[in-house]
C-alpha cells in the first residue's frame, strides 16, 4: 500500500498547526510585548516634511513662471499693437502725398529749395526703427 506525498503533505502540516492552536482557545503569543510600535508618520515624519517643503517650492516656482509668462504676454502685446498703430499712422500719412526720394549721392542739406529757410536743414524721411 503506497500513500501518495501529497496526503503525507497534508498530514503533516495539519499537525504543524494544530501544534499552534491551544485548545482552550488561549494564545499565549498575543501576551508578549510587541515594542514600540509608532504611526508611520512618527516613523518617517522627517521625509514627510521635507516632501511637503519640496512640494510647497514647486508649487511656488510653477507659480511665478505662469505669472512671469502672462506677463510678458500682455507687454508683447501692448508693445505689438502701439508698433501697428505707429504703422498705421505712418500709412495714413503717406497714402495722399508722395515724396521724392533723392540720389544717395546728394546730400539733404545742399537740396534747399527757394521758399524754405537756408538756415533750418532738410529732415529726411526714415522708416520706424525695426525690432
């Protein structure tokens, strides 16, 4: 008569436990002192805090680069719209008369016509400054 092992198994281990289980229903490992036993924050309440500080940082840091952002944004477009509304006025201004350029090779000061000041010289027309 052969037993098979996984019976034997079975038969071992439930003796393992029964050994574990006092009968009277008492357990005589519940008495013994566990130690100190603290919450996890009382454990590891150091890296808690330095997690909390970090996370603060971050916050604030994402903070100021958002307002720093917006902020650019609302001055580039200030800026943006007096550059077109100087384009514009420049425009408006050209559309009924036209100037005559002169050669490179004359200089503004020696093109003085008969009606204007001989002693106030000729202000040449440039372009707005580019950005």
């Amino acid at each position: 008569m052969s037993i098979p092992y996984s019976v034997l198994l079975f038969a071992l281990w439930a003796t393992a436990v029964q050994a574990q289980v006092d009968t009277t229903g008492w357990n005589p490992d519940e008495n013994y002192d566990k130690g100190d036993e603290k919450s996890w924050l009382e454990q590891h309440g150091r890296f808690a805090f330095i997690i909390v500080i970090g996370l603060l940082v971050l916050g604030l840091l994402i903070w100021y680069i958002v307002r720093s952002v917006k902020g650019m944004r609302r001055r580039l477009k200030m800026e943006n719209e007096n550059q077109m509304q100087m384009m514009r006025q420049i425009a408006d201004g050209r559309e009924g008369s036209t100037v005559p350029r002169q050669p490179d090779h004359v200089h503004p000061s020696t093109s003085i016509k008969n009606d204007q000041d001989p002693t106030s010289p000729v202000t040449p027309i440039t372009p707005p400054p580019r950005y």
